[in-house]
C-alpha cells in the first residue's frame, strides 16, 4: 500500500519517466537531512558573511534534499528528466496540504534560478530574500523529520 495523498500525481509522474523507482531506503533519506541540516547552518553563516546568492542556493538545497527524503523512504527519486520540478511536484502532491514549506517550493527553486542564472534586468537575492529561503528550507527539514520518525511512508 502507498501513501494515499498525491497518488494519482506520483502515478502520473512515474509514467512519464520523472520519477523512478529504486531500492527504498531510510539511510538515503537521513543522509538527506543530515546534508540538509549542514546546509541550512552554512547559510546562515553566508548570510551573516553577505553572501547572499551562496545562502539562497544552499537553503534551496536544503529545502530540495528534505523534499527528496520524503521521496527516497517510498522508493522514488527523481530522473534526470524530471529534475528538480518532480521532487517539487511529488512532495506538493502529497504533503502540500499539510506542510506550509512545501507550498514555497516553487517559488523558492524559481527564484534561486534567477539568481543563479542572471540577467542585468535581475537583480541578486537580498538579505530578506535569503533569510526568508533558510526559513523555508528549516520548516521543510522540521516537517520531514516528524513525517519520517513517524513513520507514515511506506515503499510505493
């Protein structure tokens, strides 16, 4: 039996080869959000430096890795094809409703691409701006570690 929210989109996204099935895996997933805690304390440290595109990128990481843990305890992970924007998907379709960070997944990644991907009309991240990231990507780290020591996930 799989988790019952967003079941019909992880489906979708299966067949359209943006999600795989692999192996599922509770060290993948808490390898995840150790590497998504060291990132969030890195960004903090950034933003405290004034490096504000390196703090918005490494809170997106942290905010896409807490995401993907979710997704590696059920056996998923996303191709090459699906990138960033399925792990994104994935976790709105099923956690959307009830963990707020995941809703600012979007505009987090949309963002963090402006930035990374510059143009002169496009200024970089401000201070706000990286603050706010890290808060997100904190929320999202928080909510995986209660959905994932709960244990209310099971292999898709």
């Amino acid at each position: 039996m799989t988790w019952a929210p967003g079941r019909d989109r992880i489906a979708d996204l299966l067949a359209a080869a943006e999600l795989e099935q692999v192996e599922p895996s509770g060290e993948v997933a808490r390898r995840l959000l150790d590497d998504a805690g060291r990132h969030i304390a890195t960004a903090a440290t950034a933003l405290a430096t004034a490096d504000l595109a390196g703090a918005y990128q490494l809170a997106y990481d942290a905010l896409r890795k807490s995401a993907a843990s979710l997704l590696a305890v059920q056996g998923l992970r996303a191709t090459s094809r699906g990138g960033h924007v399925a792990v994104q998907e994935a976790v709105l379709a099923q956690f959307g409703s009830t963990v707020r960070a995941f809703r600012a997944f979007s505009r987090i990644r949309r963002a963090r691409n402006s930035f990374e991907y510059p143009s002169p009309a496009t200024p970089g991240p401000a201070a706000e701006d990286a603050a706010d990231a890290i808060t997100v990507a904190t929320q999202a780290r928080d909510a995986a570690t209660t959905i994932l020591d709960q244990r209310v996930l099971t292999p898709w």
